[in-house]
C-alpha cells in the first residue's frame, strides 16, 4: 500500500491549504494494478481517458517549451501570491 499511498500524498500536494488542486497522471496499461490499487486506497474510481500514441508525443512536445519548469511555475506563483517560497 506504501506506493498507493505516496501517490495519493503527492497529488494531495496540488492543493495547498484551503486551496483546491488538480493532478493529471499518465498511465501505461502495464501499471492498470498500480491504478487499481490507488483506486482501493482511495475508495474512488479515477477517471480515465484513452489517448492515442500521437496523442501523448503533442502533449510531450507542449510540455518541452520550457516555459512550465517547476522553478518558473513556483517564480510565477510568488509573485501572484506576494510570497517567497523556495524549493
């Protein structure tokens, strides 16, 4: 259960606070137990949609703008928020 569980904490993480988050995970058919097993940790389906190989290349290709680094994301969220967190 450990994996299931340090899955679930991590997208816990989305959300900060009172704040509301949303996590998006890719999942190959070979990880349908891992999937399953967050399923049972949770007591919830998770919603799934299937997407083609071409499919998941443009969404890979629009992530490699470089534009949504993790230090340019916490930058932005600084500066919205007026804080200064640093990881």
């Amino acid at each position: 259960m450990l994996i299931a569980e340090n899955y679930v904490h991590r997208c816990g993480r989305t959300g900060r606070g009172n704040n509301k988050g949303q996590a998006l995970s890719f999942c190959s058919p070979d990880e349908t137990a891992l999937l399953e097993e967050i399923e049972t940790y949770t007591g919830e389906t998770i919603l799934r949609y299937e997407i083609s190989n071409s499919e998941y290349l443009n969404i890979l290709d629009d992530t490699d703008d470089g534009s949504n680094d993790w230090k340019s994301l916490i930058k932005k969220a600084n500066e919205d928020l007026g804080t200064d967190d640093v990881w």
